[in-house]
C-alpha cells in the first residue's frame, strides 16, 4: 500500500486555518467532505474525536495521525494539514504538532487502516522527510513530498 493511494491532492491543505486540535480535526473531515471522498462529515467528526478523548493521537515528533473507522467512505481516505504555527495535541513527547495526518477508514479494513498508520509512521520517521513536511509552503508541496518518499528506491 502507498499512501499516495488513498491520498488525493485535494485533501492537503497548507496551512490550515485552526489553531486547536478539535477544530483542525474538523477542518481535514471538511476538506475530505468538501473533495467528494466522504459522504458523512458528522459521524466521522465525531469518531475520530471521541478516539482523540481516550488518547492523544500526537504521537511526537511534531506528527499527529488522528484516524477513525466509520462507514463514511468505501474506502481508506486521507486528509494532511500543516497549521501555520505548531499546535498543542497533547502530544505524547509533550511537543507541539507541525503536520497532522487524518486517516478514516471503514470498519471492514482493520488490517489496511493499521497498515496504513504504519507507513505513514515510517514515512515520518525520517527527520529530513519531517523537516521538509514542516516546512513545506504549498499543499502540491506537500503531495509531491509524499509521493517522493514512496518512489523505490534504485540499487
């Protein structure tokens, strides 16, 4: 699976416009709603925040992968943000968040929506991948920094 498979480009915004951690949730549900690949921003909202209240999707490292399982897409879905200024998330390190990465998925794909969280973990744990994200000044930036990271590598 690569990310950039359930990636659209219409679901990466920079910067978002929230400054706190419900409202960016909801403002990358709009952004997946507003693309056409979900078809019930509500319900999903209010999935991936409840899961947000039981523990801090902020999983250090200036990431926070917020995700949830709803029947609002036949398929796995992602929306990325970069807010303008680093946001508190509670994030396990106790450091602010500087790209959040909003993974929904059906209930039927427990093993791609773990899958999923894995390769995007991977994929941010490189710091120069991280560094480039955190700073990227476009949304196509941001894409095609995805899209790279994903290229085989030529031996």
């Amino acid at each position: 699976m690569n990310i950039t498979d359930i990636l659209s480009p219409k679901a990466v915004k920079v910067p978002l416009v929230s400054t706190e951690k419900k409202a960016v949730i909801d403002e990358l549900v709009d952004l997946l709603n507003d693309s056409g690949l979900i078809t019930d921003p509500d319900t999903l909202k209010r999935i991936v925040w409840e899961r947000e209240q039981q523990r801090s999707t902020g999983i250090g490292d200036g990431l926070a992968i917020p995700h949830g399982r709803s029947d609002c897409s036949e398929d796995l879905v992602i929306a990325i943000g970069r807010p303008t200024e680093p946001i508190d998330f509670e994030s396990l390190d106790n450091h602010p968040v500087e790209l959040v990465v909003l993974l929904a998925s059906p209930p039927t794909r427990t093993a791609d929506h773990i899958q999923a969280l894995g390769k995007i973990s991977r994929i941010m744990s490189d710091p120069s991948f991280r560094h480039a994200a955190y700073t990227a000044t476009s949304a196509e930036t941001l894409y095609q920094l995805f899209k790279e990271a994903e290229k085989p590598v030529a031996h």
